[in-house]
C-alpha cells in the first residue's frame, strides 16, 4: 500500500515537471508591452503530498524538483529556493486552515478529502505565497515591486487555472 502511494506521488512528479518543461515553459504571454505571464504548474506537488510527511521531506522533495527544473529553465535556483520556501510555510497554511475536527492521519489535502472550498483557499495562499517568493529572487530587488507584483498576480491567476484542472481531472484520492 504504502510503496503504491509512492509510486502515484512519483509520478505525480514526473508528469508535473514534464507538463511545465514541455508545455508551460514554451508559453508566455501577455499584452502590449506586459509578456510576463509564466503558468507554474509544478507546485501542485508540493500542495497534495501527505500532510504528515515531515517538513524535512517536504523540503528535500522541493529542492530536488526544483533542481530538476532549474537545469532546464537556466535559472540558478530560482524554482528550488522557492519550493523550498513553498514546503517551509506548508505546514503554516496547513495549521491556519486545519478543520475542527482535524486532519485524517493519512489523508493529503486534496479535493477529494478535504472539499473544493477548503482546497481553493490552502491552494490559493500557496501558490500566491509561491509565485511572490518566485518572482522576488528573480528580480531580486525591491526597486520592481510594481513589476513582482504585476507578474505574481497575473501568473498566479494563470497558474491556479491550471493547477485546478489538473487536480480536478486527475483528483488524487491517495
């Protein structure tokens, strides 16, 4: 059962990274001088992992995947650091929304478990969290605030689009 649930958590990996390597990398759009709508789709890993994994694991999970990305984007850890950040204030959000009655032992926090309204608000806190933190280190100055902030809305928009059609499609019950 439990080597089961690994392998879906594994896949669920591979296809994240390959749809964001092979699909959303190659767009980018956007209106009049404004071409900085990036889809990230790849932190939906983050979002459906167990909840009691260890953040140790979360983290080390992040980084790697991140990895994987930042090799093929060339960008010198920009995804890591910010799905690590992403896996750090997990369990933040994880306690902030935690229902009265708790969370399952086993469960992840997905649609299935915890229901589409619960799952849109932990979804959206991290992924806005997600893409603020992204866009920061890759500008990596306040003096484009106006433009972080331009970029992290309109690509969280995007972003959380495609995240929900893909959690919602796939709907992870594991």
């Amino acid at each position: 059962m439990m080597n089961e649930r690994v392998r879906k958590y594994i896949g669920w990996g591979v296809v994240l990274a390959l749809v964001q390597i092979l699909v959303f990398r190659e767009v980018n759009f956007g209106w009049g001088d404004f071409y900085h709508v990036h889809i990230l789709v790849y932190p939906a890993l983050i979002l459906v992992l167990p909840i009691k994994i260890p953040r140790t694991y979360l983290m080390i999970i992040g980084f790697f995947l991140g990895l994987i990305l930042d090799l093929f984007y060339l960008s010198p850890g920009i995804h890591s650091s910010a799905l690590v950040f992403m896996a750090f204030i997990r369990t933040l959000v994880l306690n902030l929304l935690e229902p009265r009655g708790g969370y399952k032992v086993n469960s992840s926090p997905t649609i299935y478990h915890l229901g589409m309204n619960w799952f849109l608000s932990y979804s959206a806190i991290m992924i806005f969290l997600h893409h603020l933190f992204y866009f920061s280190m890759e500008v990596f100055t306040f003096d484009e605030m106006l433009y972080i902030w331009l970029r992290t809305v309109f690509s969280f928009i995007f972003s959380m689009l495609f995240i929900l059609i893909f959690c919602v499609i796939f709907n992870p019950r594991y």
